[in-house]
C-alpha cells in the first residue's frame, strides 16, 4: 500500500484545512488530522491505512450471512490473505484510544498476529461489541437510518452467548492453525434484496461488504464522535450553538472532543473554576468534524512525543504562513521518519532533532529552504498523569536557538576547556556534556540532541524524581528553545545540589559532574543565552594555543602552565572568584598528595565538602591547606626549589588577595561552585602533569 500522494495532501487540505496558518495547539492538531486524513485516502471516519501491515500477510476472516429471510442464515466463516483490492471494500476505522471495538463493523486483532483462539474470543466479540454501542444501536431508533434494520439483524447474530456467536467461535478456532498466530482482519459480507434498502438504484439480491452500506458508515461515524458531547457527562450533553476554535464559524459544537493530549477534560473540573461540565461547549467550542480530526490525529501527535522522568515533551513540528500540499507532504514524510529506520534513530532520539535533520539534509534544496524558513515547533510539556497541567509551552518554536546553543557546545567541547595540554579537563565516553564525535557537523547533530532531548540540563541540574511532573529542567528547556537567557545565580544553585546529589556516602563525587557544568556554564555564555554574570565564561584569545606549545619538561613547570591556562578566563578577572577558585585548587593538591603520597585515609577536602561549604569553612580549609604545604614540602620528592608544595597555587592566591574568604561579599553558591571547580581541577594536577611529562596524555575520550 503506497503512502498518500501530493493530490491526496491537496484534497485533505481543501475539504478540512480553515485555510489560516496554524495559530494554536488546537489548529495544529486539527492539522495532524489533516494530514492522518490525507493518509487514509480522504477519508475523515475510514482509516484503510491501518490495514496496511495486514496486507499479504495478514488474513482476512469474512462471515457470510444472508438476511433475504426472516431469520438470518449465517455461513461457515472462510480465510483468505489479506489483498490489497480488499481493503476498500472492509470500510475500517480506527480506534486509537482504549480498548474494545473499533468504530467500524471490520474488526481487527493486533498486528504482531493472533493465534485461532485469539480470533476466536478476542476479534469476534469485538464485532459483538459494536453491534452493542448505544451510538450503534441508535440508528435503529426514531433518529436513526432508514436501514437499522441491518444493525439489528446483525446484533441478533452476534448477540452474548447466543448459539450463532458460539457456533462462529467454534468454527473459527477450529478453521484457523492453532500454532500460528498471524495479523488477522475480520468482517462480514450481507445477502440483501436492493429493494429493502432506502438510497439504492439496485434491484434484485445482492452481496453487499461494509463499504456497500450507508447504514454502516453512519453507525461508524455515529460510534466515532460519540463521546464529543458526552464525555464525562452523568447525564446529558454538551452541545449547543458557537464558533469553533479551529473552525472559526458559527455551528453546532461539542464540548467533551476527545484529545491527543488531554489538556482539556470535563473529567476533572476541579482544575478549572467555574466549569459547568453540561456547558463545556462555551469553554471549548468544538465542531464534530473538528473533534474528528483531534481524534483522526491522535497516532502522528504520539510519533512526536519523548518521555524522560516524570514528564512528556511534545514537539509538534508544523511549517508557518499558509498550509500547503508541498508542505503537508514535507510535514507527513518528517514525521513517518520517526518510526522508520533512518541514520537518526539510533543516535538521535528527540523528535525535535530527527525532524529538524530529516529536513535540513533532504535530497530537494526547496525543501531544504522551507525548513529553514518556516519549520516551527509547538511544544510542550506535560506530566505522566491523569493531572495534565501544563509544565511548559512555547507555541512558535524555531530551530535558532538550539543550533546556537549546538554551536556553542560544539566549539566548547572542542576547545580549551577539554584539553588537558590547556589547562582544561578531559573528554570522557558515557557522560553526555564530555562525549563528542571528532567531527564538527557529527558534534553539532548530536549537540543538538542532546539539547533537545534533555541531557544538556539533565547532565548537571539537581536530580528529580520520576514521580515529579511539575520538573523545572523541562521549563529551562522550553526556555533555553525560546532563546531566554539563563540567570547564573540559579544555575550556580543547580550545579551545587547536583554536587551533593552525588556524593555517594560521603564520598567525594566525580570531578566529571563539575567539568559538564563548566561546559553547560561556557556554552550558555558563547550562545548568549547566560545572564546575571557581566563577564564571559569561554577562555581568552590567548588561551587557544596548540597542544605543542606546553613545556612538558618538568612537573612544576607543567602544573603551573596549566594553572594559568586554567585561570585565563574573563570569570576569573573577579578577584573573589579567581580567590575562591584558588583556594579549592590547593585544597584538592593538598588532599591529593595526602592520599596518593603520604596514604592518609581522611585528606583534607574529605571534612571540606562543596556543597557545604561556608565563608568559615572555607577559611579553616585554605590556613589548614597552606599550612600542609609548608611542611610536606620538608619530605616531598617533588622539588620545587621552594620551602612549599604547590608554590604556582600559593603565589597566584596570595596576589589575588590578601583578605581571608571570611572577609569576602561574594554570594555563597557562587563561592562553592567556584572552590569545587577549582578542586576538581587541583585534584586532576598532580595527575594530568604525570601523563604530560611522560607523554600518556590523550585528547582521546576515557572510561576513567
């Protein structure tokens, strides 16, 4: 079965699009119907499309019953494959949500297959089921069909443990393999005489399938719409006179539309005030054809969805101005290349990332150049829970910004900051801020991803439950996608608790924690996207050296090259920062050496925790650390020529300032985000300076 054609986008749009461009969430799930309509050959109720991973092989069950008699005739069930010539003629539709029948007499079982007695007892009693549905049954009323009297006669059939139902389960599970459990589709096909029928031209007895019958197709889009205006209702509906939201005219509307994303629901009116749930249509006025396409929708909206935590990200990709068919069929094809195997898969699993390169590398220039002048996004954010209230939302959200923020990861990634031989830390596989591909375009691709697709805020903010839907992460997400800038002082907040989040037992945490908040701080600043600091946080010009001009002759010289690399930072011109910074650079030396020379089990940065660092602490710390360094030096086998350890820290400290922390007015995140910084780079010199002076230095990602 081959997908919808440009006629077929061009048709869909004509017949159900406002003709506006998409300007709320509503419009733009009205416009996922659209293209799900499209999809289904222009069919709003039909959905022949569902067939499609029945065809050859799948197998199609048909009950012949001839209702030329007072009493129904029904024949033994027979089995064919599934063709494609059969799908018109099944008139199926879909049902995505819930359990139970579907909206049409066809009935079908799961695509992964059903075995004989899966047919037998799960397929049949569906058909039973429609036959049951009070929106079925009501076109045998006086607001009915003239031919209910066909829905009738099939209730009769298929009525509960009635001897024609149980007799068709016994000979569907007799007629089908036990062993084999195949996609299984199954209808029924009725003998009628033409002249009984209200609308027909026909004379004489005839066959008819689903598709042949008007009185099906209104059962069928009389079950579909059922619960638009009753939903939720003890009793009652919800309909009346109104402009629609989407449609923009004045029509019978409906207030109970069955939606993707459940933001609006009668079902709890205690999350909105003064909420009649019989008058709902006033709140959200609703067309059926409308709420159809909500529902029409519901299966590409759910392609665009990522779930991490406690929370869900829809990001609705959609092209600005003027609804197109050339853009409906851009949209669709973007959009199915999230359920197939593609290059973006696997490494990229952010439905914004996979659109946006699915376009951005297409084979046409044209389309390429729509994409980059009118592909938006709404997203939003929503908890994993009945309680659907909006977390974040950004309804016009271009691609700018993240590849900004994607640039400047990059370049952050690959600069300075990650070089050992500058100063810098060290890139390391499995931790998403220090994990890059060499290549630049391969780095951006996967720098957008990530941002995308949580880890650039999940990798260094404090840690939140599962349970927790209302995830501040994912409103800096939205707002880092919007292009707001970042205040420092909360993010300084962040990157402190996730500190103490990972300290393990007491244990020191990973100096990798602190190096991706580094990176997350530098990339903010070269996107632009940092604010509350008046300074930049990348290195300087003349830090970007080349990895040769280090002198890696003797370990002072290293250590001390490394330090000023390291400190050569605009964040660093503040004296209290560049002394804060400082002072954990030679407490982390000082417990280094204490650990790895002298084997002492509880060094000094093991009392001077980061996260709990005060002005007071910090100032026992930094006399205790400086103290250590004078008389280490006595038995060191690290010769300075100096009467002190570490003298490169200890000269830059005391020309910084001469004032003790206590003495400082820096803020008290900032100060300990600044001492563990420094510590993990003090921690990492004696270490680094080794694998310098022996060569073993890599810019290669490590497990360590």
């Amino acid at each position: 079965m081959s997908g919808p054609t440009r006629d077929d986008f061009e048709k869909a749009i004509d017949e159900h699009w406002h003709g506006r461009p998409p300007a709320s969430l509503e419009d733009v799930m009205a416009l996922y119907g659209v293209l799900a309509v499209a999809e289904s050959g222009g069919e709003l109720y039909g959905t022949p499309s569902k067939l499609e991973p029945f065809i050859d092989d799948g197998r199609l069950v048909t009950v012949d019953i001839d209702l030329t008699e007072d009493e129904s005739k029904v024949s033994e069930p027979r089995v064919d494959t599934l063709r494609k010539e059969d799908v018109s003629k099944l008139a199926y539709a879909h049902k995505s949500s819930g359990r139970g029948a579907k909206y049409s007499v066809t009935q079908i079982g799961s695509k992964n297959g059903n075995d004989a007695a899966g047919v037998a007892s799960t397929v049949l009693r569906r058909v039973r089921s429609w036959t049951t549905r009070d929106s079925v049954v009501s076109v045998t009323g006086d607001d009915g069909h003239p031919d209910g009297w066909i829905v009738d006669r099939l209730a009769d059939v298929f009525e509960k443990d009635s001897n024609s139902l149980t007799t068709l389960e016994d000979q569907v599970e007799s007629l089908l393999p036990s062993d084999e459990s195949v996609p299984t589709a199954f209808t029924v096909r009725l003998r009628i005489d033409a002249s009984e029928l209200e609308n027909s031209d026909e004379t004489g007895v005839k066959w008819y399938w689903p598709a042949d019958l008007d009185v099906l197709t209104e059962a069928m889009k009389r079950y579909a719409t059922e619960n638009a205006a009753d939903k939720n209702i003890d009793s009652g509906s919800s309909e009346g006179e109104g402009i629609g939201v989407v449609s923009g005219v004045d029509s019978r509307v409906v207030g109970t539309p069955e939606s993707p994303l459940g933001i609006f629901s009668v079902k709890h009116p205690d999350a909105q005030p003064g909420l009649r749930r019989d008058q709902s249509w006033r709140n959200y006025p609703v067309t059926p054809d409308v709420a159809m396409l909500f529902s029409k929708g519901q299966d590409l909206i759910e392609k665009c969805v990522f779930r991490n935590g406690g929370v869900e990200t829809y990001s609705l990709p959609y092209f600005a101005g003027r609804l197109t068919a050339q853009k409906a069929e851009a949209l669709y094809g973007a959009i199915q290349s999230l359920d197939r195997e593609s290059e973006y898969n696997q490494d990229y699993s952010a439905p914004m990332a996979r659109v946006t390169y699915e376009l951005r590398e297409s084979d046409s220039e044209e389309l390429q150049q729509l994409a980059e002048a009118e592909l938006r996004f709404y997203t939003i954010t929503l908890p994993i829970s009945d309680d659907k209230n909006v977390v974040a939302e950004e309804p016009a959200a271009t691609t700018y910004w993240v590849s900004q923020l994607a640039d400047a990861l990059e370049k952050t990634v690959h600069g300075p900051t990650l070089s050992p031989q500058q100063g810098g830390f060290q890139e390391y596989e499995n931790w998403p801020l220090l994990d890059f591909p060499d290549d630049q375009n391969v780095a951006r691709k996967s720098a957008f991803n990530r941002i995308v697709g949580h880890e650039f805020t999940n990798a260094t903010f404090a840690y939140r439950g599962d349970d927790e839907g209302d995830d501040f992460r994912r409103i800096v997400d939205a707002r880092l996608v919007a292009g707001v800038p970042l205040n420092a002082a909360m993010l300084f907040d962040e990157y402190v608790r996730r500190y103490e989040d990972a300290s393990e037992g007491g244990e020191l945490p990973p100096h990798q924690v602190v190096t991706q908040q580094l990176i997350q701080l530098e990339t903010l600043s070269r996107a632009g996207l940092l604010d509350g600091l008046d300074v930049q946080i990348e290195p300087t010009d003349t830090t970007m050296t080349t990895d040769t001009d280090l002198d890696t002759s003797e370990l002072p010289a290293i250590r001390e090259n490394r330090l000023e690399s390291f400190l050569d930072r605009p964040l660093f011109d503040d004296t209290e920062r560049r002394a804060a910074t400082l002072a954990g650079v030679l407490v982390g030396q000082v417990s280094w050496h204490q650990e790895n020379e002298r084997s002492m089990g509880r060094p000094l940065d093991s009392t001077t925790k980061g996260d709990q660092l005060s002005k007071n602490s910090l100032e026992n710390a930094l006399t205790s650390a400086l103290e250590k360094a004078k008389v280490y030096a006595l038995d060191s086998d690290y010769d300075s020529n100096r009467d002190l350890l570490f003298p490169e820290t200890v000269d830059r400290l005391l020309e910084t300032t001469e004032d003790m922390p206590t003495a400082w007015n820096i803020e008290k995140r900032e100060l300990q985000f600044c001492y563990v910084l420094g510590h993990a780079h003090g921690r990492r010199s004696m270490p680094v300076a080794f694998d310098l002076f022996e060569g073993t230095a890599e810019s290669n990602p490590t497990t360590n």
